[in-house]
C-alpha cells in the first residue's frame, strides 16, 4: 500500500502544477454552482452522499492499485456503479433538472420590464402591513430574472399598475380572487388567481400551511421573491431560492425587499440586520401632519 502511495505521488510530480490548479478551479466551479442549485431541496443531501461514496470508493481503489487480487469484486463492482450512474442520477434529480430547464427557457436575455422599485417596495409593505394586522392571508410573487408567464396564463389578467388598495381589494376575504396568488411584473401586477405549484418533499414543517408551500414551491422553482401573510398568526414571510424567512417586521420586510430587488436573483438574501431596518426606517416618506389650529 505504501509503494501504491509512492507512485500516486511521483505520478504527480509528473503534471504541470499551473495545468493542475486550472482543472481543480473548473471542477470546484462546477461543483459550487451544482450546490448552490440544490440548495434547500432533497437533491442536495443525495448528491452528498452518493458524492461521500463515490470519493472513498475511488480512494481505496487508487491506493490497493490493480496488482491487489484480493479487492478485484470492488473494483468491479465501483466500474458497474459508474457505468449507470449516469441514468441514476437523470432519475433521481429529474425534478432538479425540470426545475432548471425551466429556468434556462424563461429567462429573459434582454429585460423587458422596468421597475420603480422603491414605488413598488411601498406599495408591498403598506398592503402587507394592512393584511397582516387584519390577519388577511396573502401570497404575492416578484418576478425577477426567470419568467412567470407559464402560470400567468392560467390567472387572471390586471396588466394594472402595483398599488396596495387594489392588493388590499384582491386578498379581501370573499373577494373571487382571495384564495390565489398575484403576479408582480416589473411595476404591474400583471395577474391574479394565480395558482403556484406546491413545494416537493415532506421534510417541511407542520406549522406551514399551504400559501408557504405554494411559496414554497414557486421558489424553487425560479428566482422570483414570494412575498406570503399568514392567515392565522398575521406574520409576514419571504421565501426565495426554497428558503423562508418567517415573521419579519414591515421595516425587516422593506430592507428584504430591497436587498433582493436590487441583485436581481443573487443568492439567498440574509435576515436585515438592525443598522439596515434602520435605515429602511430612515428612507421612509414623512408623514404631512395638519397644521396647528392656534398658529392660524
């Protein structure tokens, strides 16, 4: 085993260092991009594992080497294992590679929707201060990089300017479109009684209920921030990338907001930090106050 190590390493020695550090910085690359699309979904604990599998099998092969007799049905049976790993790994991940299909189709190479963000990011946190005080629930998804419009096509058509009266009307219990959700494109609401599919696996927690899954799902599906009021407990959530972040504050909501609007589908945005609820705070529009009567 120690003459297998030796010649492990002098085979080594043999490569162009800077050829070397090239292709481990393309596999690590990959690799990273693979993690960081399977994050948060059950994709990523079986790529671990079948990962953690195939390194200590391929370890213990290179080290016996070909002379060890003995070990000949492990290396037969590590060949046979990668020769379908391939079509394993094609079932196992269908749903992954559903989901990123779908993202490479819709995404759009050239933007077609402006936002007045800050307009819009009002517009949200008075509706859902409003809905969350009243305990109304909602479920309003932001499109962002990936598009929408598979779903869009089964909801109702508003083509309307974002506004929080019209969210307030739309989620107001009764209303024919309350149960749905709505479609924010750029600074419209392009459609309600949309129907967003459920989030997959039964890890989730039992406290959710079906506006967080359906949050859920939409996320991970595409980049699109899902902004979810419960109906029970009035909590305002954000869910992105098959991540929730549960009761926020309508100042932590704003900065949320802000955060993920403006990197335009980057990673998984963090809890706002104080110094950032404050300065959502601070970036709020004064309130005109009525003159005093006695200074008339």
């Amino acid at each position: 085993m120690l003459d297998r190590l030796f010649q492990i390493g002098t085979r080594l020695q043999g490569y162009n260092p800077w050829e070397v550090l090239v292709q481990i910085a393309l596999i690590w690359v990959v690799v990273y991009f693979v993690f960081r699309f399977l994050r948060g979904t059950r994709g990523a604990r079986v790529l671990k594992g079948v990962g953690l599998l195939l390194m200590v099998a391929m370890i213990l092969v290179a080290v016996l080497g070909p002379d060890a007799s003995s070990f000949a049905p492990l290396r037969y049976l590590l060949d046979s294992f990668l020769g379908f790993a391939a079509l394993a790994l094609v079932i196992v991940f269908q749903p992954e590679l559903r989901r990123g299909l779908v993202r490479l189709g819709e995404a759009r190479l050239f933007r077609g929707a402006v936002m007045d963000m800050e307009r819009v990011i009002d517009e949200l946190v008075k509706a859902a201060e409003y809905l969350s005080k009243n305990k109304i629930g909602a479920i309003v998804a932001i499109e962002r990089d990936v598009g929408l419009e598979g779903i869009v096509e089964v909801g109702t058509r508003l083509d309307a300017h974002v506004s929080a009266e019209l969210l307030k009307t739309i989620f107001w219990p009764g209303s024919a479109l309350h149960d749905m959700g709505v479609v924010i494109r750029g600074d419209e609401m392009v459609a309600a009684g949309v129907q967003f599919p459920l989030a997959e696996g039964g890890d989730l927690s039992q406290e959710l209920g079906s506006r967080h899954r359906a949050a859920l799902g939409l996320s991970q599906e595409t980049d699109a921030l899902v902004l979810v009021i419960s109906e029970e407990s009035g909590a305002m959530s954000l869910a992105e990338r098959g991540q929730l972040l549960r009761k926020l504050s309508p100042d932590g909501l704003r900065a949320m907001l802000r955060r993920g609007l403006s990197q335009q589908g980057g990673g998984v945005p963090s809890a706002p930090s104080k110094s950032e609820e404050s300065d959502a705070k601070s970036k709020k529009k004064p309130e005109i106050k009525p003159a005093d009567k006695s200074a008339a």
